[in-house]
C-alpha cells in the first residue's frame, strides 16, 4: 500500500533552517511512494485523465507536467533546492552551464541592446558573445573585472546586462558585487554572476544585490566530474522570460543528471569546505617554495583584494594559480613532472587537476591579449580536488623539483 503524504509538509518545514539543512533537503517533492532519497522521473511526456484536463493542463489553467522539454519533477527539485540555495525567488536548470548563459541572453536581450562583460571571463563566453550575440546585433564591451570606475565609464543608455564572474580564472581577481550592482541599478541594468567558481556555499551574488546568477553545474555542483548541466536563478519576472526561451528553444536539464545534482548538493558544503581547506594549505606553502615567482588566490594575505574576499565570500574557493621560474618551458617541465595530479583543464572534481592556460583555456588568444589579461606564459592553474593535501604537495613538490 502507499501512503498519501501531504504535499506542504516538507516545505513547511523548512521555514527558516539553515544552508546545510536546505543543500540537503530542499525541494523533494515526496510521492506517495514514501520514498526517502529523491525520485527520478525519467519520462519525457505525462498522461492526462480526460481531454478536457489534458486542455485545462496546456492553456496553463491548471498546474501540471505537460512534457520533460518544459517540466520534470526530477529537475523541479533540483531548480527548487538551488533557489532556496541561491535566495532566488526561481531558478530554472539547463543542458549545460553555456546552455545557461545563452539563454539568459536571449531571454533579456534583443539587438541594439549593449552588455558589459569582464575582461577575464571563461573563453566560451567570450566566443557567445562575440561570434554569436554580436552577429544578433548586441554591442559587446569590456571592461577590467575590478575597475568600478571603467565599469561606471562604460555603462551606457542602453545597456541590459553587465555579465562578470568574479573570482576570475584563472587569476582570481575579484569585483565587489554589492558596489557593481549599484553602479547597474543606477542605469537601470541588471547584473548577472557567473557563480560556478564559488557556489552559493562560498558567496550567494542575489543577496549581494545581483540581479541573476547562472552556473555550470558540471563542475562543484556535480563535484566528481560525471556530467553537464547549469542552471540560472534570479527574480520570477526575468526567469519568467528564461523559462519561456528554454521551453521554445529547448537546452533543458536531462533528469539524470538533476538527479545528480541534487545528490552532488547534499555534500556541497562539506565538500567546498574540504576543497577550500587543501587550496589554503597548498596556496600558502607554494608561496614559501624556491622557484615560485607569485601566487594568485584570494586566501592569501599578498592578495590584493583579500580584504573584499573576506567581506563577500565564506570560503576563497579551490582554484589557486601560480607563476613559475623560466617561463613556459618551467611550466611545462612542473607541470609534466607530477604523477597523481590530473593534466586537464576541468576543474570543481574531486579529483586534483593542473594546467597551462597560456596554451589550453587561454591559447587561442593573441599573445597581447593574453599579457592584456595578465595570462603569463609562466602561469600555472591548479584546481585543487579532496586528496590528502600532504599527497598534493608531494606531487607539486615533483614539479618545483624539475624547475
Ligand atoms: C565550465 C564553465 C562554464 C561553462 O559550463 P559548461 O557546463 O561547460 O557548459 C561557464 N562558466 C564558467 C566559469 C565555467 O567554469
């Protein structure tokens, strides 16, 4: 036999609880199946009792599951726990973390739109906006992540959106957000975070005074490097509009994969804490090390902006960058030398990973472009993973060894 649970019940009682206690809970919907771990609905259309509800269910008259292109309990549950995760009124969930990008800017922007983009964002989203927004007619400008007064400069009548991700790969510069969505909002702009580096574990962007955060949820969301999806989150009248461009557009989130996410949300502090703890320890000790010229991450006490870290962030997050003696051929030679960390460039795995951008994420820049952005050839990024962290610098300490 099932039992009928009471739909409200588990909302009900979540007034009030804390992150830890939503990362895990929020957003189950529980069948009557009684279930405890979250089910998956791994269907692609639903049935209707009568025609006459069928129709009722298509004009929207009553609520209701029409087709996994618009909605899945399974990636409900998912956009419901990052909402409460975010303190966004919605979130909607997307095929991939670009999927997540282009749809906010199609949902937003029309053609003689302006967008400001920092200078140091991930290489697709560059290419998005340059290759494919532009060809749409939507002037494209940017601006150096944490110069608030070229970003004051730069807004113009007719700008919609400025899109940053801050801290910036692989540099780990930063914007005080708070400050950036006041110079948005005095022209009447909306600001929109690339949130994937820190998740809201380490930094929630809306409660800083953003307008719409979007994520990769391929990297610490899913935390072990199984699969793709993103996700935007913001206020119910801009997701009203991202909502309508995915379900015509259709980059929708596979219920696989939600159901993923939401087993990778249930340990996300935990797991952010662990990441930010090994970053930390191995940030501080390459800085102490023979052969390491300077190392970016907002932990540090050298860093520029450590001081805003503290005020906007939890945590610094898992990315550290160093730069090493000799240039690009020291950073082959320290990077070929190690044996346990991975060569890729994903990152947000549990799994530790290294690489070289001036030759991988960065290289299809010119080399001006790169210096412009601070990209040196000696440039070294690692994405720390939940090793054992006295392992990790055994294995780095096999790369300042070959310098
Ligand atoms: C990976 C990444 C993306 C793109 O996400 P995909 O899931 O690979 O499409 C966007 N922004 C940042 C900061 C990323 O690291």
């Amino acid at each position: 036999m099932t039992q009928e649970w009471d739909a409200g019940r588990l909302d009900s009682d979540l007034e009030g609880v804390a992150f830890d206690t939503l990362a895990v809970r929020a957003g189950q919907h529980r069948t009557p199946e009684g279930e405890h771990s979250d089910p998956l609905f791994f269907t692609s259309s639903y049935v209707f009792r009568t025609a006459a509800d069928a129709a009722a269910r298509f004009a929207g008259e009553v609520p209701g599951n029409v087709y996994s292109r618009y909605t899945n309990p399974t990636v409900r549950a998912f956009e419901e726990r990052i909402a409460a995760l975010e303190s966004a009124e919605q979130a909607v969930a997307t095929s991939t973390g670009m999927a997540a990008i282009l749809s906010t800017v199609m949902a937003l922007c029309s053609a003689g739109d302006h967008v400001l983009v920092s200078q140091s964002v991930f290489g697709s989203t560059i290419s998005l906006f340059e290759k494919y927004f532009k060809r749409f007619g939507v002037q494209v400008d940017y601006v150096p992540l944490a110069d608030l007064s070229a970003w004051e400069q730069a807004i113009k009548a007719n700008t919609k959106l400025l899109f940053v991700e801050s801290p910036s790969n692989p540099l780990a510069e930063l914007v005080d957000i708070a400050a950036l969505a006041e110079v948005a909002h005095a022209k009447g702009a909306m600001l929109v975070v690339d949130n994937c580096f820190s998740t809201p574990a380490l930094q929630q962007p809306l409660k800083l005074g953003a307008d719409i955060v979007v994520h990769s949820a391929t990297k610490f969301i899913d935390g072990q490097g199984r699969c793709m999806g993103g996700v935007v989150a913001g206020r119910s009248e801009q997701m009203k509009e991202v909502v309508g461009f995915l379900r015509t557009a259709g980059p929708s989130l596979s219920p696989f994969n939600a159901w993923i996410f939401l087993k990778g949300l249930e340990t996300l502090s935990l797991r952010m804490r662990a990441h930010c703890a090994n970053a930390q320890a191995l940030a501080e000790w390459l800085e102490q090390q023979d052969g390491i010229e300077k190392v970016h991450y907002a932990g540090l006490e050298s860093h520029p902006q450590h001081e805003l870290a503290k005020r906007q962030m939890t945590g610094f997050g898992a990315v550290v960058s160093f730069e090493v003696k000799d240039g690009k051929a020291g950073a082959w030679r320290f990077i070929d030398a190690t044996r346990l960390i991975s060569i890729t460039a994903n990152l947000g795995d549990s799994k530790t990973t290294i690489t070289h951008p001036g030759t991988t994420s960065h290289g299809r820049l010119s080399p001006q472009e790169r210096e412009a952005a601070g990209i040196r050839d000696s440039l070294i990024r690692v994405a720390v993973g939940l090793e054992d962290v006295a392992d990790l610098k055994a294995d780095l300490a096999r790369g300042l060894a070959a310098l």
